[in-house]
C-alpha cells in the first residue's frame, strides 16, 4: 500500500454541488486539514460544503450557508474525513472567486 500526502487548493464558483476532489479509484482518502478563506475584501460570504458518498448517491451536508466574515477563514471539516473510491468534496460559494479553499490529503493505494 502506498501513502501519499498531497495539497490542493481551489477558488470556488457558486454553482451548487461542485466537485473540488473526487477520491481515486482503488484509494481510501483521508482528509486531515480543510480551510475556506474569504478573499473578497469588502464583505462576508456564504460557503456551502458537503461530502458525497459514491456508493450511496446521497451527499451529507458538512456546512450550509456558512457565512465567512471578510478577511477570516474557517475549518469547515471538523477533524479527519474518510473518502472512499469515487467519494467527492463538494463545495460552493455565495459569489464566484469570493473563497479560497486548502485542502491536506492522505491517499492510501
């Protein structure tokens, strides 16, 4: 089994549902660190995150019309969150290019 550390960061649209990371087939994927930034400078803005889970169609809400003060950022993955092939982080934003999301990975292959 291999185990790879990988960072990805993204700017978020505001169309709903968006995959930022889809988990990789025959991969396990943990995700140890999640942060949204506000990045608009003049007001707060609304994050909406949600994991969905692959072998069930369904999506579980992880923050919904989050609002993020201007210049702040928040963890809207509280602790560890474990992705299975084909699972996805969704997340989108109140306005386009407003959030900068990090995210920290371990994917075990």
């Amino acid at each position: 089994m291999a185990n790879t550390f990988k960072g990805y960061s993204v700017v978020l649209g505001n169309t709903a549902d968006t995959a930022i990371y889809t988990c990789p087939a025959s991969t396990t994927a943990i995700i140890v660190h999640c942060q949204a930034a506000n990045v608009d400078g003049a007001a707060a803005v609304e994050l909406n995150m949600d994991m969905y889970d692959s072998s069930s169609t369904t999506a579980a809400a992880l923050g919904s019309a989050i609002d993020i003060p201007t210049g702040a950022a928040i963890n809207p993955v509280g602790g560890k969150l474990v992705l299975e092939a084909s699972d996805e982080l969704r997340a989108w934003a109140g306005d386009v290019s407003d959030v900068e999301v990090t995210i920290g990975i371990l994917e075990i292959s």
